[in-house]
C-alpha cells in the first residue's frame, strides 16, 4: 500500500504463525494451481536481475528512507533468503537507506495466486510491505486508476497486526473509501508467515497462512472499481516512516533492521 495510507479499523482476528523458515506452504487446494515461476533465493549476492528491478530515490509518501539501486547492504540474497535491509548509515548524505525491489518489465502478474513467505522487521517506523500495482502506472495511467493491490503491509508501532487492501478509481484512500482489513498474528517479526493473494476475474482473496480474511468482488462496473482485468508487477519493500508509518515517529534506536524473504511463488489456475 505504498501509494496508500490507511487508518482504517476493522475486525481483526488471529492466526497461527510459521515459525520455521523451511516450513512450506502453498495454496489451500494443489489441485487447482501450477506453479508458473518461482525465486527461493538460492545462492549469494544481488537478486536475480531477469525477476528483480529497483526503486532508487525518495519515492513516495514522505518516507524517510533513500531507496539504493544494486547496494548489498540494502538488498541481497543470503543463506536462503532476499534480505531488505534498512539502515542508519548516512550513506553519500542519505542519512536512512533501504530498498524496494520490483518485478516491473520482467514478471507481470494477470490472475492467480501470489504468495511470499517473509519475516517482517519490527520497530517503531517500520513499514514493510508486499503488493502490486498496475503495468499501466508506468505507461501512462495514473494512480489509483491503475489499480493496487496491497498483498501485506504492517506497521512497527502495531507489529502483531497484518493488513490487506485495494486501491481503485472509486475505492482509495484519499477519499476514505479504500477497501482492506487487518488480522492479529504472533510475533511476525520472529516468524516466517505465508501472505497470499489469490486473484481471479471476479474476485480476490487475501490469505495469512491459511486464513482468509479479507476479499473483493469485482461489481462488475467497470475500470473505477476493476483495473484488475490487467497486468499488474510485483513490489516487496522497506519503508520507513511516512504518513503511515512514521504517525508515531521514527525510533532510530532501531537499526539496522532486516526483512527476510525466504521466496516468493507465482501460481496460476489449472485448467
């Protein structure tokens, strides 16, 4: 939800953690998907450049951090995971530096399951999140007629809480109408957890682990409210402050502090 910045109160409910990085999971039933591409982030060094692209710069949302473009320190496959590392480093004058990776141009995404499993970072001012905007973002159409997809988000002053949401023409939050909501979990920050979205034509629905909890329906009245008959990238970042994240300041106490992503995996439907 990076182009968003929710303050929404919904039901929140609890799930149960995975909390061994080689704990596997995958969509509720095998037999509807196949796996279309996956990044277990197998050996050493920067992501693999056919699947990952960068955000360089102060992006968006008055955030705090520089995001840097193939720097280890911020983004680097280690002992099995991507590491998204945000830091207090003053690097060439920026005094927070993170990344944020994206599959822009390489892997677009139209229908069917998208899943990360991922240990958050923690701490007041963080912002990590997994989510997906609209190949036409960058040809021309703006947000929010693009379309978002918020896949997870979670904020360091609330960590136990997960949050999904969608951003749309006529559903976003600039006008208080963005569609979403939260469920509690334990300790994401100390457990891997599944985030998962399964989109189809006429729907989506938002996973934890195994729980669902969150889903919208295409009303079946066009792009303001359903831009998600289009392709869409993938965005797996490290904020940190911003309108969101930042409403309880920025502790920097807290740094370094490392998103772990142990893969991600793209299904689509059987036939």
């Amino acid at each position: 939800m990076k182009y968003s910045l929710i303050f929404l109160a919904f039901l929140a409910a609890c799930s149960g953690a995975v909390n061994k990085k080689n704990q596997t999971a995958g969509p509720q039933s095998t037999n509807d998907w196949e796996l279309v591409w996956e990044d277990n982030f197998d050996g050493t060094g920067l992501p693999d450049s056919s699947i990952w692209g960068y955000e360089e710069g102060y992006i968006r949302n008055n955030e705090a951090q520089y995001y840097t473009k193939a720097r280890p320190e911020n983004a680097r496959v280690e002992e099995g995971n991507l590491i998204i590392e945000a830091r207090n480093d003053n690097w060439n004058g920026n005094k927070i530096t993170s990344a944020s990776l994206n599959t822009y141009g390489k892997k677009s995404i139209l229908y069917g399951r998208v899943e990360v499993k991922a240990k958050l970072p923690t701490g007041v001012g963080t912002w990590p999140a997994i989510w997906m905007l609209g190949d036409a973002i960058n040809q021309g159409t703006g947000w929010p007629a693009c379309g978002e997809i918020d896949i997870m988000e979670n904020v360091g002053y609330d960590p136990d809480t997960i949050h999904a949401n969608i951003h749309t023409k006529a559903y976003n939050h600039v006008m208080g109408t963005n569609k979403g909501n939260r469920i509690g979990t334990v300790k994401p920050y100390e457990n891997y957890n599944v985030y998962a979205v399964e989109w189809f034509e006429d729907h989506m629905d938002f996973f934890l682990n195994d729980s669902l909890y969150f889903s919208f329906k295409n009303e079946g009245t066009g792009n303001d409210v359903w831009p998600f008959d289009k392709p869409q990238y993938l965005i797996i970042n490290l904020a940190i402050g911003g309108g969101w994240g930042g409403q309880k300041g920025v502790d920097n106490a807290i740094f370094p502090q490392k998103y772990y992503i142990d893969y991600v995996r793209v299904y689509k439907r059987k036939k």
